[in-house]
C-alpha cells in the first residue's frame, strides 16, 4: 500500500473521532506534504497539531490504541500535551498547544495559512506550501532543512 493510501485509511478511521474536536487541527510534517502530493518517501506517523483541550478528547477517545508514556526524541526542543496512538496502519501523534525552544524562549507553533482538503466527512487542514515551509525552518532540524528543499524544488 503507497504511503498517502496508508495516511488516507488511518485518517478516515478516525473519523468519529477528528469530527468530535471540530475543524481546530491541522496535518503537519511529512504527512502533510504527502497528502499535498510531494514525494518524500515513506513516514511512520502522521502528527496532528491542534489544541490541549482537543489532544485530551482524542486521548480519551483514542484510549485503546495510546501508547503509555511515549518516548520522544526532542524533549528540550518541543513541549505540549503529547500523546501516540498505535492505530492499525501507522502512528499518530498528537501535539496540543505546541511549543518550540528558540533561544532559550518557548514559543507557540500555530500554522497561519493552510488549505483542505476531504476525506470522506472530513475535512482535513493542512498547511500551504509556504507555509510548511515556514514551519519547517521554525523546527530547523536536519530533517526539516531537507524537506524544505524538497519543497523548494516543487515551488519552483
């Protein structure tokens, strides 16, 4: 199965559970340029940005796939109320009231501009391409860089 059928199936899967919380969520990352038709290659998870109010609903609705205490990779780098979910075809993550450390500050990660698109009953936010770009270099991890220029070469 390609990677966006995957991103697709899970999604719609969640449906009861995405309508729940309304439209305040949005499809960053990899998966959000997967479902805007950039080839980057395979993900493992699709990471949901939405409210702290909005991550507890899922967690409470999505209880029987969340994983207990998550590991995460970037503790000093990111903070919110985080949560994984080991959902059949591949992870979500949940990220509410985002925040990333630049120069020792904590600040908040919002997506300003986006687009959707639907899945079934849902409608799915997903950031523009420049906007994903920003977002991009807001993390500016190795990864990050990558995908920006990845991005570059479809804005071009």
């Amino acid at each position: 199965m390609k990677i966006k059928d995957k991103i697709v199936q899970t999604l719609a899967s969640m449906t009861a559970e995405l309508l729940e919380i309304g439209p305040d969520f949005y499809i960053i990352g990899a998966s959000a340029m997967i479902l805007s038709d950039i080839e980057i290659g395979e993900t493992s998870d699709i990471d949901i940005l939405t409210t702290e109010m909005n991550s507890l609903k899922l967690q409470c609705s999505l209880k029987a796939y969340m994983e207990i205490a998550p590991e995460t990779k970037e503790d000093g780098l990111f903070s919110s109320n985080f949560a994984r979910f080991n959902l059949p075809l591949m992870d979500v993550e949940v990220m509410g009231n985002l925040q990333i450390k630049k120069n020792n500050v904590w600040q908040f990660v919002y997506v300003q501009e986006y687009r959707e698109i639907f899945i079934g009953d849902l409608i799915i936010r997903i950031p523009t391409m420049e906007e994903q770009k920003r977002i991009l270099s807001l993390f500016g991890r190795e990864k990050d860089l990558k995908r920006i220029l990845v991005l570059n070469q479809y804005l071009s």
